[in-house]
C-alpha cells in the first residue's frame, strides 16, 4: 500500500476504540505493579484461541495499553506471564524457567480455560495439568476463548486504570 | 555581571539541560507513542507512561545471569552518566552551558561511544546467543554510521572554523542564511539519518519488536531487569532526545539562550522543548509510514547517508 | 654525568645485558637481563629528556668502533622523543618476559637478543650517519628475527613467519640503503647533516626517487599497505613481549625514518609526496581494520591492527607534508604533533594488548578467540587491563586514544580549506577513512574483549586458566597506567612533543598546545579540557550508582540462570563465537575480504535424511598477500624453474658459457672503444 492510501486510510478511520467500564471485582496484584504493567505471553500447549482473543485486546478496538499494560519480549523486562493453553510435557520446563526469570514482585495470568483447568484437553497423554499445576496463578480468565473484555478486565484490576 | 554569576548560571543551565533531558527523554518517549496510537486508530498509554514504567521497574528486582561479571551492572549507569555528562556540555538551552570552551561535537560523538560500547559488552556478558546477536549487528551499525557522521561534522564545522559545539550555534544564529546552503542541508540530511541508526529507530531498528531475530538494540538488554533496565530505557531515552536536541539547534538555533542570565535561560528551555517536541512527532509520523529494513541493506542507507554528507562537504569547497 | 656519557654507558648496560643474558644460568638469566636493560632504559631515557627539555643535541662521535666510517650518534628532539617511547614499551616488557620465559624466552639465544634489541631500538634514532644508522637497522632486523623464531622448533607457521619477514625486511633494508647511498654520493659525506645540507641541490626526480625508496624501506618495517604482509604473520609467532616491542616500538622507528627522510633530510619536498604518504595512509588504517575485525586469532587481531594504526599515524604525517607544502606551518606542525601523539598512545595500548595476550596464551595455552571465553572471572586483573587497553585503542574518553584521535581530526578540520584541489579532495576522504577505521576498530576490539573474555569458555584451556603471575600483571598494569595518565592530563607530554616538532619544521611557531590541563589549538579554534570531561564522567558515574542504590528498593542481586527462552540446557557452544561476531562485517566488506568458506555435512551411513556432523570452516587471508604476493612468487618460481634448464650438470656447455661471454665482452669493448 503506497504511502498515500495509508495516510488516506488513517485519516478515514480516526479511533475505533471503544470505552469500557472497570469491573469492580478484577482480582487485584502487587501494589508496585499498579498503572504500569509489562507481561510475556507464554503459550504452554493452546490452540491459538486465546491468542487471537490477547491480539485482539491489544489491537485498536480494545486497547489494553491505554490502561498501562503491554506486551514485552523478554521475561526479564517483564512483571508477569500470560500463559494460555494447558501445560503440555515439552513446555512444563520451559514455563517454570520463564517465571523463574522474572524478577520479583511477579504475578502469572492464566488466560482461557485450558490454562485454568485443562479444559477440553483434561486427560490427553501429551499434558501435565493445567497452569495452576505447575506454576502458582495469581490471577485466572475463564472462557473458551475469553472476550478481549474479560482479559482487559483482569489487566486493569492488578494495573488500577 | 561577574564571572562568579557567569558561572553560577552557567552551571544553572546545564542542570536544566540534564533534568530537561533525562525528564523530556521519557515524554519524548511517551509522545511519540502516543502519535504512533493515534494514527492507529487506538487511544494509547498516556503520554506519561514511560515515567510510570521507569518508576515501577526501581521498586522491582535486580537479577544478574550466573556468567556475568562486573561489566553487567556497570553498562547501564556508563550509560546514562555519558549521555548526561554530554547533555550537560552541549549547547541545547543555553550557547554557554558548563565546560562550554570543551564541548566539541567530535568529543560528544565519541562520549556517546562510550555507552554503546559498554552496553555491547554487557550484552556479550551473559554468554547466551542473543546478546552476541544484538552487539554483534549493534557495533557494525556503529561502524558503517562513523564515516557519515565524521563527514557532516566537517562539513557543519566549515562555517564556523571549528568543531566546538556552541560556536557552531553562534555562528549560525550570525547568519541565519547560512542554513539554507546546500552544504548545510545536505549535511543536515546526513545527520537525521545517522541520529535514526544511532538510537536505533525504524527504518534501522524496530524499538518494539517481539521477534529476537530482528532485534538489535533490544537483544543486548535482553538480560536486563529492575533498576538496572530502568537506567538503559532512560539512557537510550536520553541519547534520542539530545541528539534531536542537537540537531534543532543546527536547523534552527533561534530561542537559545545567547546571554548569561536566568531568564534567557528559561526561554531557552522552553524553546528547546517546543523544537524536539516538533522534530519527535515528525519522527513518528514517519515511523508509522516505515518498516524495517533487512539488516544488509543497513551498509546502503549509511552508504547513501555519506555521499550526502560528502557532498555536503564538497559543495561548500566549491560554493566557496 | 653529561648525556652523552648517559647515551655510551646505557649502550654499555645494554650490550652487558644481553652477554650476561647468554652466560648466566638459565634460571636467573631472564630476570638479570631484564633489570639490566630496565637500566640502560632508564639512562637513555634521561638523556632523552635532558634533549628535549634544554633543546640542545647530543652529539657522540668516535672513529674507532666502525672500521672505515666510524660512529657517529646525534640525539636530536625528536630522536630523543622515541628513544622514550620505546623506553616506556621496552621496561614492561622486559618485565612481563620475566613472567613469560618458559615460552622460549629463557634459551641463551633468546636472552642474549632481547637485551640487545631492546638497546638497538633505543640507539636507532640517536644514529647520527648512513653507516651507524644501517648497521643498528640490520642489528635490529638480525635480533628481532632471531626472536621471531624462538619456538621454530615447533610450528611450521613460525618458520615461514620468519622467511616472510626475514624477505620482506631485508628488501626494505636495501631500498633504504640506495635511497642513503644515492644521498650520500651527492654529499660527499655520510652524516646526516652532511646529506641535508646538499640533499637540496639534488635534481626534483632524484629526491622524488629518495624519497620513494625510503617510503618503500620504512614503510615496509611500519607494516604499511602494500607491504605490511609479513606483520600479521610474524608478530602472532613471536613471544608476546617481543611483540610488543616489535609493534610499539619498531614500527615507530618505521615512521620515524619517513620523517627523517622526508622531513629532516630533504626538508619538506613537493605536494604530491605527501599525498602519496595520506593515500598509502588511509589504505592502511582502512586495510589494517577491516582484518583487524575479521580475524579469529587474538594475536593477528593486534598485528592488524597495528597496520591501523600506523595508517592513522601516515595520515597525519602525510597532512602535515601537505600543509607545509602548501604554506601553512602552524598546521602542519599540528598534523606532525597528531602523528606523533598517535604513535606514542599505540606504543602504550598495543604493548598492553600484547602482553596481555601474552598472560592469556600463557594460561590457556591458546590465541584462538573462537576457544576462549569467561576469562574476566578466572584471571579478573589481567581481564580488566585488557578491557582497559582495549577502550584506550577504541579512543573512547577519557584515555589517551581519544586525544590522538581529536588531534588528528583537528588537523584535518582546520586544513579542509587550503586552496589546493587535491588536497582539499584528499582531506574529507581522509576523514571518511578515518572514522570507517575507529568503527571498525571498535567492532575489533568489542570481539576480542567480549568473546575473549566474557560469557562462558569455549574450550577446557580458557575453563582450567588462572590469573598469571604478579610481575605479568604489574607490566600490563604499568602500559594501562600511562594510558590513563596520557589520557587525562595529556599535557605532561605535549611540550616534548612539540619540542620533537620545532626541531623537524624549524619554520614555525611555538605551538603551546598545552593551557593548564587544557588543551588549544592556538591561531586556530579548538578547545579539548580532557581532565574536566574525566572528572565529569567519574562524577556522573558514582553519583548515578550512589542513586541506583538508593532508588532499588531490593537489596542485592539475585544471580539467575541466563535467558535461553526457556531451553533446558544453555552450553557454551551455544554463544556467538569470533566467527559469527565478525560476520556482519565480513558480509558488508567480502568484495574485499573474499573469506573462504567450507561446509562439509557428512550423513549417518544407514539414510541420508539424517546428519552425523556439519563442519564448517571460514577463513580470511590477506588480499594483498593472495593477490600481489602470491603471483609475483609464483612468477619468480616458474623463471627458477625454467633458469634451471640452463644448468644441465654438463662441463661442456658450462665451458662454453664462459667462453660465449668472454667472446661478448671482448666484441662489445671492441665496439666501444
């Protein structure tokens, strides 16, 4: 697309972001965490459900960043994880060495119902258990996949936006 | 006034210059964010966000990797103790900061050195593939970014018969003409492009890729946590803006405080603020328009960014 | 003591060290020899500042130590400013050998030469006529070979280092013998002063032709471009303190007689000479880097770079020829200063590179960059000297690299606007390669400090390495120093510099670069106030960490497994290795570097879908050495072979060459007379 039809889409669209109301009863995190929060999204084992449910609550229409949250490369740079999917054999030591390189204070978020509870996958031979299983959750989305809504809800309870 | 105020005021406006700096850094940061979001479509974190990330990543906690040495924690404080040393001696509010008589342009160019060597060193520290990655593509970047940016120093020292910062300024506040000469515009030229591939801004760097394999900058700090990663992203924030603070004051000087007194000084500040914030917002509009070039066709945009500069130089000999 | 009796008893301490060296046993013979020569370094030093700060020669003759032509030894200024330089390389040197002898350097032959090295490299520039001068070359050339080949017994690539540099150094001496000899035949004398005060009578193509053959005589011992091959092949196969002396020190001498040529003798010559010597300088730093940053062994690394910096050096002086050329004393004795400033920070940081070099191979027994790592936890002081001298070859302030580096550039950036075409062409280039080159050399040197010691070891020598003993340490430590001091208060040095200077280009005035601790350019615009930016960076640096550690809120660090997204096992085959830290590089610059690159996959015997092993080997060798070199050897190969059939064993056609060429003799004097 040349420069010129970008800049003629951009100017058409202006903000497709819509508002949203703060849910009261989102869990809440440490308090050094409150109105900056960075997360490293580990896919323990999904089927890209939820992955598509956290692209979207980053994209314009849903915009979790406004609420101080963002998605980084590094767990190092990071203040927690987002794990989606059930924690299947080959990724249960890769997640419990992403959490162990994050530093203090940490939460983990686990995102759909595989990461809360296995769910459809609960008893396949290639997974060890849910998040919770293998790494202590501090915070759980339920939902297969859950709303981009829900997940912002849960972001904005530990970044109080 | 006497000598005593000269310097008094003096020392007054490289305080502000740093503070403006280290402060202006992280809102520079978060403004072009900001534009970023808005041409997106989205809202965006507030423009104040990197203050909030920088505070937050002091109270986390510091980690080493268990292969580091001393070079690990020291990077990141050589870094912003560079770059605020620099922004104390370069004439951004004021043509008479502190150590004004010693701020050539060359010794800012190698201070800034200093601060990217460390932090290639640092990345190397931990001994994982990444860090070598990212300080490998890092000092190359350095390197073929060297001869455009020597050149445009020789071509900008011209009028003013010396490389010393603050005369450069003054002279060009002299003759206001002399920046439309098309030495000073092509050595201008130059200059942006090597300030985009020394901070590494798009199209030479992607400051938030996700992807290890496209990184450079990011791959060397990629071990780096808490207060430690707090000073880099000030550091690297700090670099961006004086080196568009730098470049303002090139293009257009006006504003800058010429006379010692606090006032002037004031104006200055607030003039500097107005010009980086107008050159940041150029900049990211023109991110949003830009994908990243493949790391190997680098050698042809500084290429091209010296022939710019050479021809900077050039054509004053024969303008002349 | 007059300094001429302080420049004979030195003499004398030093040819004592090396007899002493070969008679004493082998187990104090090393150390003996070394205090000894740290002896007569000390007394020449001192007649080398007594030169330079009373301004007046010293002048030594005497009839009966050379048959026919005698000795004759005049310590000008700027003879005496590199009888200190290699004075300040010579000491740590010597010292570090002390620690380093098991490596060769305690064999009789070993220890007799280096102390008559060492005092030959200081006699060289106080030789005062063409004979004095030739024999010390040779005596040099001889001694230094001979080091060269100390461990020959044992490598094959040390033996040919040898026959390279034993070719390449003898041909330089030649040429240089013609170019004094061509002087000498004009002059009707063989002194120095005698040959300047007629070299200016010579036709323009016979001091052209002078100066050519001087320029290819001691460019070749400075290592410069095109002949600069036998450097990184002898330097990496000496023992490290002899290469350091080697390139700190014989290679300023290769300078040294540039200038004394060009300068001193033939007092300034035409344009084009110099921009002949910028040209051959550029080449150099822009070669010398590029290699410097492509190569895997430790060693050759520094000898490559060593052409680098030699090239920097060229660059000024091939300016400061241009400036004096085109009438502008005041620069170009600012261009002179630079060179020389530049020469004596490479003496410092490039004796420090090596003697380091030399700890590390000594306890690891290795200079492959590719099987070292992790060596700053297990030898900490030698790790941090070398990252010392490392930042110092990188210019980066406030050590002393930064200053030469400034200087140039302000000799550059002043003269941009001479009048003349072609220098006004040359100067952006020169500054264009000048910054390729410092890019470079940071890429160089950012690979041999961090692959080299940081990270994790590569092989089972770099893990099982400890730290070296205090005497190594101590001389590194010593060469680390003076960057330092040089770097911060570089004026302690600039007066002797600038004395070094009047005495070449007599036509200018007193320069008085140094303002307290500041250094300005007068005439000209330029201020550097190096010790208030050290004191400003020391500043800022313990106020931000006394900052950091109030911020944190948690105490010290936990020390955590390094990030490999989350692999079970991190290896140390896993990091970046010399190789791959240089490949950018080499990808950007392979019209030039050509590496040649080998892949082997062998597959498992029993399906070729699976792999057994991949071996992949990349090499670069020297451009000029493969393209210039080896053809011209070739050639002279292929005419041996086909000169051979001329001698068949057969006495008959041997009699009937003699009698063939008498007959042609005695036609051809027929036919003349």
């Amino acid at each position: 697309m040349s420069a010129q039809n970008l800049w003629r889409s951009l100017w058409r669209v202006r903000r497709v972001t819509e508002a949203l109301a703060p849910d009261a009863d989102a869990t809440a995190g440490p308090e050094e965490l409150i109105g900056s929060l960075q997360l490293r999204h580990v896919d323990a084992g999904s089927c890209n459900g939820c992955e598509l449910e956290i692209a979207s609550a980053f994209g314009p229409v849903y915009d979790a960043e406004r609420f101080g949250a963002r998605l980084v490369a590094s767990p190092r740079h990071a203040d927690g994880l987002l794990v989606t999917g059930p924690v299947t054999r080959n990724m249960a030591v890769p997640l419990v060495k992403t959490l162990e390189a994050t530093p203090h204070p940490r939460i983990v978020i686990a995102v759909g119902d595989c990461a809360c509870d296995c769910g459809v996958f609960r008893g396949g031979y290639g997974v060890v258990g849910s998040v919770g299983d293998v790494v202590p959750v501090d915070a759980s989305i339920p939902g297969c996949p859950p709303d981009p809504t829900a997940i912002i809800d849960a972001l904005r309870g530990i970044t109080r936006r | 006034m006497n000598a005593g105020s000269h310097t008094v005021v003096a020392v007054i406006a490289s305080c502000s210059q740093v503070v403006a700096v280290a402060v202006g850094g992280l809102v520079l940061i978060g403004l072009m964010r900001k534009v970023r979001a808005h041409l997106e479509g989205r809202v965006g974190a507030p423009i104040l966000q990197p203050m909030f990330d920088v505070r937050k990543l002091f109270r986390k906690e510091r980690l080493r990797p268990d292969q580091a040495t001393w070079i690990f924690p020291l990077a990141p404080v050589v870094l912003v103790a560079t770059v605020a040393v620099a922004a104390a001696i370069t004439p951004l509010v004021t043509t008479g900061p502190a150590l004004s008589t010693g701020s050539d342009f060359f010794a800012l160019v190698y201070l800034l050195l200093v601060g990217s060597t460390l932090l290639a060193l640092a990345g190397m520290d931990a001994g994982t593939a990444f860090g070598g990655m990212g300080s490998s593509r890092a000092v190359t970047i350095g390197a073929l970014a060297e001869p455009a940016l020597l050149v445009t120093i020789l071509a900008l020292s011209a009028t003013a018969h010396s490389s010393n910062l603050p005369a450069i300024v003054r002279a060009t506040l002299a003759d206001p003409g002399s920046v439309a000469t098309p030495q000073r515009l092509f050595a201008l030229g130059a200059l942006l492009v090597v300030i985009v591939a020394e901070s590494g801004r798009l199209p030479v760097d992607n400051p938030a890729t996700h992807l290890e394999l496209t990184m450079v900058h990011e791959a060397m700090i990629l071990e780096y946590a808490g207060p430690d990663l707090a000073f880099v992203t000030v550091g690297e924030a700090m670099r961006l803006t004086l080196l568009l603070g730098v470049f303002v004051n090139l293009v257009a000087p006006w504003g800058i405080a010429t006379t010692t007194n606090v006032a002037a000084v004031a104006v200055g500040l607030v003039t500097l603020v107005a010009k980086v914030a107008v050159v940041g917002l150029a900049l990211a509009v023109f991110e949003v328009f830009t994908a990243k070039l493949r790391l190997f066709r680098l050698p042809e945009l500084l290429a091209g960014a010296f022939v710019l500069a050479l021809l900077g130089v050039v054509s004053g000999l024969v303008v002349k | 003591m007059t300094a001429a009796s302080l420049v004979v008893s030195g003499a004398v301490l030093g040819l004592t060290a090396g007899v002493g060296g070969a008679t004493l046993p082998r187990r104090s013979r090393v150390a003996v020899g070394a205090v000894l020569v740290w002896g007569a370094c000390a007394l020449e030093a001192v007649a080398a500042i007594h030169v330079l700060v009373s301004g007046h020669r010293v002048v030594l003759h005497s009839a009966e130590l050379l048959p026919f032509t005698g000795v004759n030894l005049v310590l000008t200024p700027l003879g005496a400013f590199f009888v200190l330089l290699v004075a300040m390389v010579a000491v740590p040197a010597t010292l570090h050998g002390i620690g380093y002898a098991h490596h060769g350097l305690d064999s009789r032959m070993a220890a007799f030469a280096v102390p008559i090295f060492v005092t030959v490299l200081l006699l060289v520039p106080a030789a005062g006529s063409v004979a004095t001068f030739m024999v010390l070359w040779e005596l040099m050339a001889l001694t230094s070979l001979s080091l060269v080949l100390v461990d020959h017994g044992r490598r094959e690539a040390t033996r040919s280092a040898g026959t390279w540099y034993a070719v390449i150094t003898h041909i330089g001496a030649a040429a240089i013998l013609t170019a004094f000899l061509i002087l000498a035949a004009h002059s009707g004398g063989q002194s120095f002063a005698a040959l300047r005060l007629h070299a200016r009578h010579l036709a323009p193509v016979v001091r052209a032709l002078v100066f050519v053959l001087a320029l290819v005589g001691f460019g070749s011992k400075a290592g410069v471009v095109p002949f600069h091959v036998w450097l990184p092949k002898a330097h990496p196969e000496a023992p490290s303190p002899v290469s350091a002396l080697m390139s700190g020190a014989m290679v300023a001498l290769g300078v040294y007689g540039i200038i004394l040529v060009g300068d001193v003798i033939l007092g300034g010559g035409s344009l084009w000479w110099w921009l002949v010597v910028l040209a051959l300088g550029a080449v150099s730093a822009l070669f010398g880097s590029l290699h410097a940053a492509s190569s895997t062994d430790m060693k050759r690394l520094l000898a490559y770079s060593t052409t680098d910096n030699v090239g920097l050096a060229l660059i000024g002086l091939g300016a400061s020829g241009l400036f004096d050329a085109t009438r502008h004393p005041q620069l170009a004795a600012l261009g002179l200063v630079a060179a020389l400033v530049l020469l004596l920070n490479h003496a410092a940081f490039k004796g420090a590179l090596f003697l380091s070099a030399g700890s590390v191979q000594s306890a690891t027994g290795t200079r492959d960059l590719d099987q070292l790592g992790g060596l700053l936890r297990r030898m900490p002081q030698t790790g941090a000297l070398f990252l010392g001298a490392a930042a110092a070859i990188c210019a980066l302030p406030p050590l002393n690299g930064f200053i030469g580096e400034w200087l140039l550039f302000q000799s550059l950036l002043h003269g941009a606007d001479i009048g003349n075409t072609a220098g006004e062409i040359a100067i952006p280039l020169a500054v264009a390669a000048m910054a390729l080159t410092a890019g470079l050399t940071v890429v160089a040197f950012v690979k041999a400090a961090g692959i080299g010691f940081l990270g994790r070891p590569r092989s089972e020598g770099a893990d099982a390495a400890v730290e070296v003993p205090g005497t190594m340490r101590l001389a590194v430590g010593l060469l680390v120093g003076v960057c330092v001091v040089l770097g911060v208060v570089p004026t302690l040095v600039l007066p002797a510099v600038e004395r070094a200077v009047r005495a070449v280009l007599p036509r200018v005035a007193p320069l008085s670069l140094a303002h307290g601790v500041d250094l300005q350019l007068v005439g000209l615009r330029g201020v550097l106030e190096p010790a208030a930016l050290a004191a400003a960076m020391a500043g800022a640096l313990f106020g931000l960490g006394a900052l950091r550690r109030a911020l944190a809120r948690r105490p010290a660090p936990r020390v955590a497994e390094a990030w490999g997204c989350g692999r079970q096992l991190q290896t140390a085959r896993m990091q970046y290795t010399a190789t791959s830290f240089a490949e950018p590089v080499q990808r950007v610059f392979d019209d030039v570097l050509r590496p040649v690159q080998d892949l082997d996959v062998s597959h498992v015997a029993e399906s070729r879908y699976f792999i057994e092993a991949v071996t992949f080997h990349n090499a670069v060798d020297d451009g000029i050495e493969r393209g210039l070199y080896r053809p011209v050897i070739g050639a002279v190969r292929r005419w041996g072979q086909v000169a051979r059939q001329l001698q068949p064993g057969s006495v008959h056609r041997y009699l009937a060459y003699g009698l063939g060429a008498l007959v042609i003799v005695l036609t051809a004097l027929t036919v003349i007379r």
